[in-house]
C-alpha cells in the first residue's frame, strides 16, 4: 500500500470515527484494532533509529516500541503517553501541543493546542476595576483550556502509526499500574511547586508522595489509560472520561461535555522556510515560535557582515542577538494568535525583504531605544507596560524522535506551569494544564513569561492561546538533517535559533552546540538579557554588557533541548546536560 492510499483509507476512518461519535455508536467499535490503518513497510536509509527525551522511562518505552517494529510515529505517540506517567510536572494527557512530522519525505504539523471553554471571555481575568486578578488565570479550574493531547495522539497514530493503539499505550500503563522510581529532579520540582496550590486544589493529595528513590504508582491513570487504549483516543473527549473531567469543572461553570466533544486536533501547514541550504520545517501560528525562529535566523543572515569575526557570547554577539530579538518580539506582541480567528500575516512576516529591512534597523553599536521598536508591519497599537518583572519558570517538555526509514517526529507538549493549575481530574488521576494564561488576559499585561499580547491573542471561546513552542525539523536535500525543540515558554525559540547557529553558523559538535551559553531578550522589560543558573553571564561578560546598557538578569530555570542530528546515515541524538533527559541510538 503507498502512502496515498493509506491516508485516504486513514480519512475514511477519521470519517468512519467522526459518523460513529455523531451516530453514538459504541466507542468500542472505533477503537476496534482491526479498524486501524497500517503505515507501508519503508526501506531503511539510517544505520539507527534514534531519540532524545525527557526521561529514562520515556526512553525506554521507545525503545521497546523501536524492538516490536514500530517506527517514529508509533514511539513518538508511547513517550507522550509514558512522559504523561512518568514526566507529571510538564508530559500530560491534560494539556496540548504541536507535533511536527517528516514522513516519508513529506512535512506534516498537527496542533493539538488546548482551546478555551463557550464559558470564556474576554473579561475573565479582571476584576471590576479592570486590573487582572493576580493568579486567576495560573491556579485552579479555570486556568485550563480544553485538553488536546489525546486528539492529537490518536490522529497521528491513526494516519501514521505502523502498531495498534493498543501496543503504543502499554508502556504508560506499565509505568502507571507498576509504578516508577521518583528521580530526585522530580521531587525538587514537586516541592518547588506545591506551595503555589496549598488550600486551593487536590494537588497534594494526588502527588505529595513523589519522593525520589520511592515507587509512585498511579491507579486512577493507569484506569484512564486502559480506557484509552480499549476504546479509542474519543473516549477522553465523549466517554467515562470526559464525565470525569466535566463533574471536575461542574462547580466553576467551566469545562463541559459539549467543549470536550467538539475539541479536534487540526492538521495544519508548517512554515517552511530555506535557510543556508537547509529546508526548516516548523510550528506556524498559534504558535509563534516558527515565524519567531526564521526571522531569528533570517536577520542574523541579513546581517552576516555585522556577525563577521564576532565571537560566540561576546559582549558583541549578544548585542546584536538581542536587538534582532528587540524585533522579532515587537512583531510577535502585535501580528500573532489563533489563525483560526485572528488573520496572521504569516507570509508578510517572513518575507525576505520585510527582514532585510528589519535587520537594516538594527543598531550595531548600542541597544536601539525600546519605546522606538515598533511592529514592523504598520497597524502600531502594541501596548506598552514600564517595567515586567517576569516570573520564569522551566515549563513544558520536548522530544525528537527519527526513525531508520528517515521519518521524524519533533514534539513539543505541555500543561504550561510546571503541573499546570494543579488539580487533578477527579476519578482519572491526570493534571489540567493552565494554558489560559497564554491568552493576554488584558492587552499589554504580561503573562507568565513577562510577555505582552495584544488583540490579536484576546480571549474567545474555542479559541486557542498563542504558544512559543517550536518543534522543529532541517532537511537538506529532502533527507533529514536535524530535528529539535526545548520547553521554556518565550524563551523556546530564542533558544532554538542559538542551537541551530551554534552548529551551523560556529560548526560545533552537537553536545557542546547544547550544553553553550543561551541567553534570552524579549523588548520588554527594556534592556533585559536573561541567562540560566547552567550557564551563567558573570565578570567582565557581565561588565560589558552592563556598559552597552543591558541589564542582566537570572531566569529561575535552566532549558531543555532534546535533538538528533543525522550525520551521513548515522543519527546522533543528543539530550540537554541541564536536565535529566536521554539520549539513545536503536538498533
Ligand atoms: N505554554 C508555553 C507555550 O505554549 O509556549
């Protein structure tokens, strides 16, 4: 069977699935093995199937789908369902994402990015002065928007996967029935974070006991789980489920039945763009890492004379990342939403002349003043605030996955906040994410990451928040090359575009691209240079840039990029030393 006619049989199931929803036919029937489509059987062109990952126990459910024959898609889907089990303060089945894919030579991008409840509105966050309510949109019921993941699982698995649905979950039922041993990293985090849900949700009582050393079994998700797996991806949105989740929301009038029911995943066009050779295939709005990171990489180009002999993380090279940042965040503030109702001048922002004459204004010598960065395609009403003092945490978790018949699986998902708004669905064991908090709750008030939105990001029911994250696949000559992605809300793509210089521009060897220097600017607040605890920005490098006029500050949380670089037919996956990720070779 080609490709073709396997996304053809792949639609009519879909439709198959969707009739038998509206038809109310039994779930079972839609998540009966048989009814599933098989991927073709591919040649190899890698020596290696290979994977970078958040955590061992993701590492090892790939592996073992990798040992039954399954290819990138089919592991892709396992390590969301393991990292949900095993990875609790970012994997989830409680939140969303965006997924993109290479298969068999063709680029591919699904979002599975959470929605807001018909119950949102524009309003919801203010109080009746106006002013934000502080927290309201980070803590508690209704800072979730309506869970993509599982849509987003089994529409992949369903065009693409080459092993049943069931063979994919097993692992994370494994680890949620058996349980699995708490690394220390686990409950540093746990600790950090459960003071923010003291009094105001079941957080503890669900996952106080991850201490590390310890097994930590989770029965209720291991239930959930099973009912996936016997019944098909629909059952979280229309089955037992989805009861659970609703009865969870009921008493703040907020996640209901009929949300759950219309939540897709939608299939859309990744942004392609050339660069250096190299095809880079990423995340198109919501998201904003994509348009984010090809005009990152598209000034620095158009400024290559300026870039010539200045070294990586000097004084100089910061400086005029950083102004190019200045830009790409001006514009970002402005022109990005949900495409689904907002009109995205995608092309018009990546547009080759556009960048040439937004590098152009790029001053060399000293930061360009932040009231006089404007959005670059007219319409100014980009609010303005004075001073953010952005309140940065290490959200969200990436992995890269490439199989040996060259497909690839780059995924970025994430519940926002570490264990998102911190309650537990009830009966079901699973966190609701708070990724109402990406919305501008109020244009020009920033959100968790110290960034400003403006209309374009409003609130509206069904409407999905503006992300950063960018998962993000190089192809050369329609092989692959690279496939890559990191969490770290606003802080995603800046840090992608440094590890894609680092190794294309500076020619450094994957884990020293990784383990470098990163460090973040976002126009407000103004002059800000971030760096991480991992790498800080200290003595005469700090000196120098205070003296252009920066002001530096330590974000609270390190990054976590996961690649793999294909050299030749040779993966060579790489996972970042600031976590506790892994980085494996398959044979
Ligand atoms: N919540 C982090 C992001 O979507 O970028």
């Amino acid at each position: 069977m080609r490709l073709d006619d396997t996304c053809r049989w792949s639609r009519a199931m879909l439709s198959i699935v969707a009739n038998a929803v509206a038809l109310s036919l039994p779930l079972s029937f839609v998540g009966n093995e048989a009814a599933f489509a098989r991927a073709p059987v591919q040649t190899p062109v890698l020596t290696a199937s290979a994977i970078a990952v958040a955590d061992k126990y993701s590492a090892d459910a790939a592996q073992q789908i990798f040992n039954e024959g399954g290819n990138a898609i089919d592991a892709a889907v396992a390590i969301a369902f393991t990292l949900a089990v095993t990875y609790p303060e970012a994997g989830n089945l409680g939140g969303g994402g965006f997924m993109t894919l290479y298969v068999e030579g063709k680029p591919y991008f699904v979002d599975y990015r959470e929605r807001a409840p018909a119950a949102a509105s524009r309003t919801m966050y203010l109080d009746g002065k106006g002013k934000v309510v502080s927290g309201m949109s980070l803590v508690g019921e209704k800072a979730a928007g309506v869970p993509g993941t599982v849509d987003g699982m089994w529409q992949v698995h369903h065009r693409f996967g080459r092993l049943t649905w069931k063979q994919v979950l097993t692992p994370a039922i494994q680890y949620a029935r058996q349980g699995f041993e708490v690394e220390p990293q686990l409950q540093q985090v746990r600790e950090a974070e459960e003071k923010h849900y003291e009094g105001k949700t079941n957080f503890s009582r669900y996952f106080g006991a991850l201490k590390a050393g310890t097994t930590f079994k989770q029965s209720e998700l291991a239930q959930t789980l099973q009912r996936i797996a016997d019944h098909g991806g629909r059952e979280f949105y229309t089955g037992r489920i989805a009861e659970l989740i609703a009865a969870q929301t009921r008493g703040s009038k907020w996640i209901t039945r009929h949300d759950l029911q219309q939540y897709r995943a939608v299939w859309r066009q990744p942004i392609i763009a050339n660069w250096h050779g190299y095809q880079v295939i990423t995340a198109p709005p919501p998201s904003s890492g994509g348009i984010g990171l090809i005009q990152l990489l598209k000034m620095k180009e158009n400024l290559r004379s300026r870039f010539a002999d200045v070294p990586l993380n000097s004084p100089q090279y910061i400086h005029l990342v950083a102004e190019i940042e200045k830009r790409v965040f001006a514009d970002r503030a402005q022109y990005l939403g949900d495409p689904d109702y907002y009109k995205v001048p995608v092309a018009q922002l990546i547009d080759e002349p556009y960048l040439a004459k937004r590098a152009a204004e790029v001053n060399p010598k000293a930061p360009s003043d932040t009231r006089s960065v404007q959005p670059g395609l007219g319409m100014v009403t980009a609010q303005r605030v004075s001073r953010v003092t952005a309140n940065e945490r290490a959200e969200t978790t990436h992995y890269s996955v490439v199989d040996k018949w060259g497909n690839a699986v780059s995924n970025t998902y994430t519940i926002n906040g570490y264990f998102g708004s911190g309650v537990v669905v009830e009966g079901a064991g699973f966190l609701l994410n708070n990724e109402m908090d990406d919305f501008s709750s109020k244009p020009g008030v920033p959100n968790l990451y110290g960034v400003v939105g403006s209309d374009a990001n409003a609130i509206e029911p069904g409407k999905r928040p503006l992300s950063s994250m960018t998962p993000t696949i190089l192809t050369r000559n329609g092989k692959l090359a690279l496939v890559v992605g990191t969490p770290g809300g606003s802080r995603i793509f800046t840090s992608v575009f440094q590890v894609i210089t680092d190794l294309y521009d500076f020619k450094m060897p994957a884990n020293e691209a990784i383990a470098a220097m990163r460090f973040h600017h976002q126009l407000l607040p103004p002059n800000t240079i971030f760096w991480e605890p991992y790498r800080p920005i200290e003595g005469e490098l700090a000196q120098q840039l205070q003296t252009l006029g920066y002001t530096l500050e330590r974000q609270a949380f390190n990054g976590d990029v996961q690649l793999v670089k294909i050299n030749g037919d040779t993966p060579e996956p790489v996972t970042d030393p600031r976590k506790r990720g892994v980085a494996r070779v398959i044979r």
